[in-house]
C-alpha cells in the first residue's frame, strides 16, 4: 500500500478562514495537513491553530484523489486557497484530480 502525507505550518487565512466540520470556521495563523492513501484513493485534509494538538477536518474533506501527485497538488492548492479570501472548503470536482 503507497500512501503520503504532507504538512505546512504557519499558514496565515485570508479573511473569512477556513470552514471545519467540527468547530466551524478557523482564522489566524493554522497548520494544514494532507494524507493521501492509495487503497482508497481518498485525500484527507486537516488544519489547526498552529501549534495546537487537535486537528480538525476541512469541509469537504476527504476527496477522491487519483495518485500521489494529485495529492500533493491538492495540498498546494489547498494551501493557496487557505491564504485566499475564504471561507475555504474543498470542491465537489477538485482541479486536481486529473493530475
């Protein structure tokens, strides 16, 4: 099984934050967090308030994603969008499942 995991801390959201499934909307500074794993072909997308201990799942996440390029490309973009006016959710269609 192939899987893959990336995390970029200190990631300051646009106004409007980002949207979680468990606590609402985050602003400030925040870690964002992708997991990727082959055998569902699912990418997982987590963020906290940077330094914090518990991580929350962005909206919309998981989301199908085809390989782990894709996935580091969705977390790019995710990152992108965090720093973009918000609030930030993931697409029904991501961009980036064709990568």
């Amino acid at each position: 099984m192939s899987w893959a995991s990336w995390t970029t801390r200190g990631v300051f959201a646009g106004r409007g934050g980002v949207r979680t499934d468990e606590a609402g909307i985050l602003d400030g500074e925040l870690d964002v967090h992708t997991t990727w794993t082959e055998s569902d072909g699912l990418a997982h997308v987590t963020v906290q308030y940077s330094g914090g201990s518990h991580w929350l799942t962005l909206s919309g996440s998981p989301v199908a994603c085809p390989s782990e390029d894709a996935s580091r490309a969705l977390h790019d973009a995710v990152i992108e969008a965090v720093r973009a006016e918000g609030p930030t959710v993931l697409p029904a269609v991501p961009p980036w499942a064709a990568t």
